[in-house]
C-alpha cells in the first residue's frame, strides 16, 4: 500500500503546474491606478493559467506612497526578493528607476517607460539589450510635440509643467527637454508641479506665451483640469503630452490618442508570458507605438485666440466644440477647402481612379496572356477500351497555355477610347471643382450678406423700440395719438418676426455651407470682411473696373472673356474628348469591315498518369504503332478575317457615325451657351457694378429722411404713418445697399466662373500674361 502512495504522489507532483510569482512595484495610489492593477492581474493570470500557477503575493507587493526613496528601496527588496520570479514596476517613477540600474538578478518589466533617451534608459534596435531588463516605450515623442507646436504657434517662450517628484530625482530629464526646445530656437522653463495648480502657475514668467504639459501622472483628473482651466483664464495655448485624454479635460491640443489600456495591459501580459516560457527578458521588443490622433479643444481655442488652420480642422478631433463663431476664415480659403474635402468632388476623382483602371484593362488585352491550370479525370473501361488506347481510363494533366495579340484593331481602338474617356472624366472633375468652388464663395457671401441684414433687422427692432417709448411718452405728456401706440406695437411684433426669420435663413446658410465643406453642420465659421478689391475677384486690379463703365473698352473685354471662357471650361474639354473617343470608335468599327486579326497562341501539356489501358497494351497488332510521349505542345500564328458577320460591322459603324454627330452638335451648342452665359453674366455683373452707388446714395438719403421725419415725430408735429414710412424706407434701403455690394461681388464669382477661373488670385507674372492679350485687343480695336 505505502509503495502505491508514493507512486500516486510522484505523480501527482509531475501533473502539477509551476508557480510563477510576481512581485508589484507601484509609484502610489491614484484615481485609476487600483482598478487598473486589477485588469492587469486578470489579464496575466488568464493568459499565463494553463502552463502556470501564477501569484500576486500581498508580501510582494510594494506601495511608494510617492516618495522617491521608498520607491527606489521598494524596487531594489522586489529584485533581493527571493520569493518572486519576476518584477513589475507599475508607474512612471519606479520604472524610471527599475530600468536605469546596472544590473539585475531576476526579470525586470518596467511598464511606464516616457522616453528611453530622455531617460538614459538602454534601447537597442527596439530592444532593452541588457540582462534581464525590458520595459513598455509609450513613444512619447517629445521631437514630434515640439515640432507641432513650433509649426502651428510658433512660440518664443514655452513653459513646460513636469511632475516635481520625477523632476528632482531626474534633473536630466528637465535638462534634456530644454536643450531639444533650444534646439528649435525655442526658449524652455522647466517647471515643476506644486500641490496646487495655482502653485504650479504661480511660477509661470509673464514673457511665457506658451505652455507645455507633460504627463502629471501623480496628479488625478480634478488637478489637470483646474490646471487647464486657469490657463484658459490667462488665455495661454497649451499641449498636452497626453494627447486626447488632457484635451478632453481643457487642453488646446495634443497628437497623443485617448490612452487604449486594453492593449497596453494586454501588451504587458504577453512580456510575462515571454520571459515565464523562457524567452531572455533582453530581447522582447519594448515599443508601444500609439496610432497618432490630433484633438483640439473647441472651447479652450476660442477662449486663448487661437484659430485653427484647414489642415488641423480637417485632420483633428474637435472637442467641447462651442456654438459660437470662433473660425474666420477668407472666402479663398473657404473655396480651397471645398475644391479639396466636398463629397461631389471627391466622388468625381474617384470616377477618374475607375477610368485609369479601364485604361489599364484596355491595354492588358493587348499584352501576353498566360494560364496555368490542371485536369484530372476518370472515364468507364468500356469507353477507354472502345477509344483503342487513344484515351487513358484515368487522365491526370498539367497545362500551360498562351498568347499574344499582334494586331487587333479593337482592342488598339479600344485603348485610344479610354484613354479619351479618362480625358473626359479628368475634365468632368475639374468642372465639378469649378463648380463646387462657386458653390462655396456664393453661400460665404450669401451667409455674409444675411448676417449683415441679421444686424439691421435688430437695429431695426431697436428703433422701433425707441419709437413706441416716444409715443407712449407723447401720449403721457398730452400731444400724442393714442392709437399711435397701437401701430407701433403692431410694427414691433412684425419686426420681431423678421429678426426671427432673418436668424433661422443665416443659420439655413450656415448648414448649407457646412454639408458643402464635410464639416459638423453645428460647427460655426466665421469670416473676414470682404469687399471688391479682395485678391479672388478680378476687379482686384484697379484697371479692371474701367472695362465695367467704359462703352470703348466694354466690348473689346466681352469679346475676350468669351475667347477665355471657351479655352479655359472644363466643360467644353469634357465633349471634345467625348468627341474624340466617338470619332476613334466610328473609324474602328470602319476598319473592322475588312482588317484581320493577327495572334500567337500555343501551349504546353504534361501527361502525369500515362499508363495505356489494357487492350492496347494486349494487343500486338496495336503495340506496333509509335506512341506519343507523355509532353504534348504547340504553338500557331492564327490570322482571321471578318468575311461575314451579318452586316454587325456596318451597323455599328452607322450606329458610331450618328453618335459623333450627336456629340458634335452637343459641342456646337455647348459653346452657344458658354458664349451666351459669359455675356449675360458679363452684363448683369456691370448692372449691378453700377448700381452700388446709386443703392449707396439711396440708402443714405433715407437715413437722413428718417432723422428728419424722427425729430418731427417727436414734437408731435407729424402722423405715425410718415414715420413708419420712413423707417421702412430707410430700412429697405440700407438692405438693398448690402444686396448690392454682395450682388457685385457674387457677380464676378458666377462671370469667373463661366471662363474657367472662379478665383483670380494671381501672382503679378501670372496677371500680366493674364491681362497682355486685352490689352492688344484693346489697342486693335482703336
């Protein structure tokens, strides 16, 4: 019995799993940090499970309650420790500490690695390279952060916020950030964290225009933002080396991404599990290589007076976006961000993509074919016997076939049409750019113009305010209508209702404008002043406006428009290809009534099953005859003609001819109405040219006629309705004052627009080539 005991325990013994013990070394207790050394014993212990006995020991676990030293004694009674096989340091300082010592007795994984060169911590190719060490590299790239915040705000001096523990016990660290800043011609304070963020920035220079945050890891989210939260109070941009998660809490702006613990537990999990299975700690790869994510703080950006480029707007993720207008922007700039982001024109280039692929499908007809392919095969023994050794019962092939076309005239005809079919869809984008560029300049000015009468409808209400006090007032003092009153509260309600609508058609505007760019439609933009001289019209050039009121010049400018437009339109390249691509098909379906096609073609084939079948094998009067070998091949030059094909070829080609005189009449009368929208646009831009000074002086005659009749009112010397005459008058005509400096200015968007050139912002040589070939117009003429 004894003996059979201890067989049962030896083996018992053998089955048993191996003990893994960890020790845990952590810098403190945080707001996350006890719910993530949960997640990460789980996560180790399921992964390590099957092959081991994994323990987290309470003996083995040390807190640094934030204190240097007794971080640094925790981590050196982790590695005396001879109860542990393995040391986890969880926390920016004790793996700070952990992966600087010059060498160790048992596996190291330092998880909270900021910048291996910042730190002085060993890294070879990816790898830790020295016994027994490894560690997690968050690629906190502190290259990458100043090169942000040189291009896009071009600071002189930055203050950089550092967690004061790491700082005092690291002073490297702090040397080493400032010499990368000066580096960049940026000067650099070092700045360490107090136990206030009003501490923390009381320390702040007041030549500092910039400030950079980087990881607080001893300090929960309540002190980043109260930290973030006072430099938006001193209106000073900040970068936060955490990225999305500092920005979420008041930031400006960081490229790091929301911090994806899963991945980075996981990460850690799969190191210990690497060094228990045997695999030397020195070599497993330390990067955790984050996928880049710009964010910025909507809010915080409005607050600090900073504005946004295109590229970061369209590149980042916009937080805390405020309802206000923030972003102000040129009508140029505007035009340039629909040519490039607005869904219509990005479709159209993806048509342009399909079309090359067509083209490449056209040529590859003409190029060698070849293919590889295998049969295999069985048939009945009657059939194999009937075939006379002719067919195997059982067949196994290899085959390999090809060709080349020498002539064909379709398939060459049919690479000329795509390659002008991709001509066509090149014109056809750059149309809908053309296009959705105006679109774009129409609706900025048109929210422009709105916002502005947005401003007159208030200045309106108030007035009539104003004005119903004075009747109530005339009333009390004995020389007013009572009735007045009445009328005035009846205008007040009309003109609160026009400050509605003129509020819900500017923010109609806006949506429109929004969808057009692919932007947040609740995502306000704002925008700089504009007036006829700006660089996109081309009244920009003061020797322009001439050709508007001078009869002499007007005509010689009308006819060279119309040259311009018909060079330039898109439109018209469009069916000139399409006319070409008609034209190659009508003389490719021509010649294919009696032009040949001309190919190589062959092919290999191996016979691997090449036993014959019994009867010829049993046969003496058919083993006389030779046999074939087991390699078949051949290789012919095929020349066909189409002698006959039922009249298709004449067909088609009628059906060609009539296709390409649809096109041509297509592009006759295309070019009628370019030359017919040039002109009318041409005029109706020099009606309303005209017509800005006329709505100019109008406007001001009424607002005087408004004074006049207003102080007439107000003596009692003049009834309710000639006031309110004057008001709307006034009113009116300040509004069709704004309509038409607007309506110039959207005038010569449309007339540029129908030459090809919605935006005439040119360089002075780009003008002058521009401008040369009028002005020699000009001069024939006379």
């Amino acid at each position: 019995m004894r003996p059979l005991l201890i067989l049962l325990f030896f083996t018992l013994s053998l089955l048993a799993k191996p003990t893994f013990t960890i020790s845990l070394v952590t810098d403190g207790d945080t707001d996350y940090s006890k719910a993530f050394e949960t997640a990460l014993k789980t996560e180790i212990t399921q992964l390590l499970s099957r092959d081991f006995d994994v323990r987290f020991p309470k003996n083995e676990y040390y807190n640094g309650q934030w204190n240097y030293l007794k971080i640094a004694d925790n981590v050196q009674k982790a590695l005396r420790s001879p109860h542990s096989d393995l040391v986890l340091t969880v926390g920016a300082l004790s793996s700070h500490y952990a992966a600087r010592q010059s060498s160790y007795g048992k596996p190291v994984i330092a998880t909270a690695v900021i910048n291996p060169k910042m730190q002085r911590i060993p890294n070879r190719k990816g790898r830790s390279g020295k016994r027994n060490l490894t560690y997690v590299d968050a690629h906190a790239s502190l290259d990458s952060d100043i090169e942000t915040i040189k291009s896009t705000f071009h600071p002189s001096h930055v203050a950089v916020i550092v967690n004061d523990i790491l700082l005092t016990n690291a002073p490297q660290i702090g040397d080493y950030i400032a010499k990368k800043f000066a580096e960049n011609n940026i000067t650099a304070t070092i700045v360490g964290t107090k136990a206030t963020p009003e501490a923390t920035l009381a320390q702040l220079d007041d030549s500092v225009d910039f400030v950079y945050v980087t990881p607080l890891f001893q300090h929960d989210k309540s002190y980043r933002k109260q930290l973030y939260d006072i430099l938006r109070l001193k209106e000073l941009p900040s970068f936060s080396a955490e990225g999305r998660d500092d920005v979420e809490l008041g930031a400006l702006i960081g490229i790091m991404p929301a911090a994806d613990v899963k991945r980075f537990i996981r990460q850690i999990a799969l190191d210990v599990q690497q060094i228990a299975l045997g695999t030397p700690a020195s070599q497993l790869p330390v990067d955790f290589v984050p996928y880049p994510a710009i964010s910025i703080n909507a809010r915080t950006a409005k607050e600090v007076g900073f504005t946004p480029s295109w590229d970061l707007l369209s590149n980042a993720a916009i937080v805390e976006a405020d309802t206000s207008d923030a972003y102000p922007f040129s009508v140029e700039e505007i035009m340039d961000r629909a040519v490039h982001h607005n869904l219509r024109v990005l479709a159209s280039g993806h048509e342009i993509d399909r079309q090359r692929s067509e083209v490449r499908k056209a040529k590859a007809t003409y190029l060698p074919q070849l293919h590889l392919g295998g049969e295999a095969a069985s048939i009945d023994q009657d059939r194999a016997t009937a075939s006379l050794g002719l067919f195997n019962e059982t067949r196994l092939d290899a085959y390999v076939t090809f060709s080349q076309q020498i002539y064909n005239q379709r398939a060459l005809a049919l690479i000329s049409v795509n390659e002008h079919f991709l001509d066509a869809k090149t014109s056809s984008n750059d149309y809908v750019k053309l296009d959705t560029a105006l679109q774009a300049g129409l609706g900025t000015l048109r929210i422009m113009r709105l916002q502005t009468n947005l401003q007159l409808q208030k200045q309106n209400l108030e007035l009539t305010r104003k004005n119903l006090r004075s009747a109530i007032t005339q009333k009390n003092i004995g020389i007013g209508n009572p009735a007045d009153i009445f009328r005035w509260q009846s205008k007040l309600a009309l003109d609160k209702r026009a400050v509605i609508e003129a509020h819900a058609a500017l923010k109609q505007a806006r949506n429109d404008l929004n969808a057009l760019l692919d932007l947040p439609q609740d995502l306000p933009l704002n925008f700089k002043a504009i007036d006829i001289d700006d660089p996109i019209f081309m009244t920009s050039r003061e020797a322009m406006l001439s050709y508007f009121v001078d009869p002499k010049k007007f005509s010689a400018f009308m006819n060279y428009l119309v040259a311009t437009g018909r060079k330039n339109m898109p439109s018209l390249h469009q069916i000139a290809a399409l006319r070409d691509a008609k034209k190659t098909i009508m003389e490719s379906n021509k010649k294919a009534i009696y032009q040949p096609d001309l190919s190589l073609e062959g092919g290999l084939r191996q016979h691997f099953v090449s036993s014959s079948n019994d009867v010829r094998d049993s046969d003496p009067n058919l083993k006389k005859y030779p046999y074939a070998d087991n390699t078949d091949w051949e290789v012919g030059l095929y020349l066909r003609f189409p002698l006959y094909v039922g009249g298709r070829n004449q067909a088609e080609y009628e059906a060609a001819k009539a296709e390409l005189l649809a096109v041509e009449s297509r592009r006759d009368d295309l070019y009628n109405l370019v030359e017919r929208d040039i002109r009318n646009a041409f005029y109706q831009a020099k009606a309303s040219y005209l017509s800005i000074e006329l709505a100019k002086a109008a406007a001001e005659s009424a607002e005087q006629n408004l004074r006049v009749v207003r102080n007439i009112y107000s003596q009692g010397n003049l009834p309710v309705v000639t006031l309110l005459d004057a008001q709307s008058n006034a009113l009116r005509s300040k509004l069709e004052e704004i309509s038409a400096r607007y309506g110039f200015m959207s005038d010569l968007l449309v007339l540029q627009h129908h030459i090809g050139q919605v935006n005439f912002d040119m360089r002075d040589e780009d003008w002058q080539q521009w401008y040369a070939p009028l002005q020699a117009a000009e001069g024939a003429d006379e």
